[in-house]
C-alpha cells in the first residue's frame, strides 16, 4: 500500500469524527490499521502520508484541518502534531 493510498483511507477517517475532534496522522493511521502497523512505517513512509493528507486537506472545502493552535510554536515531527477537525456546517 503506498502513502497516497494510506492519507485517502485515513482522511476519510475524518468524517467519522465529531467536529472540532483533536487528532494527528499517526492517530488516525492507528486507529485505522492498528499502532503495530503505525510503529512499523519508515520516517520516511511518514512523512509521504503527511504531504499527501494535506494536499487531500487543501483540495477539501468540506473540513478545515486547524493547526493554529500550533502556529509560531516549536514542534515535532509533522505525523505526531494535533490538528483540530473543523467541519463546514453546511454538511
């Protein structure tokens, strides 16, 4: 399974959440194939999902993924960061 394929199966994931849920990458992959499976992907792997489920989050005017809770502070890895899941109300 290739990393495009993994952010499309967890960004679906999304709309199983409640609005405003604070999540991350890592925890939706877990959620959706397990934390052995999580703890098996390469830094590398990683950070492939991340860059393909924020192009799937940009095109998506459905749900708004938050990071400014986060913004001008020191981080860590990208896949590890919570976001929150802003939902539109029109849906």
């Amino acid at each position: 399974m290739n990393a495009k394929q993994i952010a499309k199966e967890i960004y679906a994931e999304l709309a199983l959440l409640d609005n405003e849920a604070v999540t991350s990458i890592a925890r939706l992959i877990s959620a959706h194939y397990g934390e052995e499976f999580c703890d098996n992907l390469s830094q590398s792997t990683l950070f492939d999902i991340t860059n393909a489920f924020y192009e799937i989050a940009d095109a998506d005017k459905n749900i708004l993924i938050d990071n400014s809770e986060n913004e001008g502070k020191t981080v860590g890895l990208p896949y590890n960061v919570t976001f929150v899941v802003r939902k539109n109300k029109a849906n």
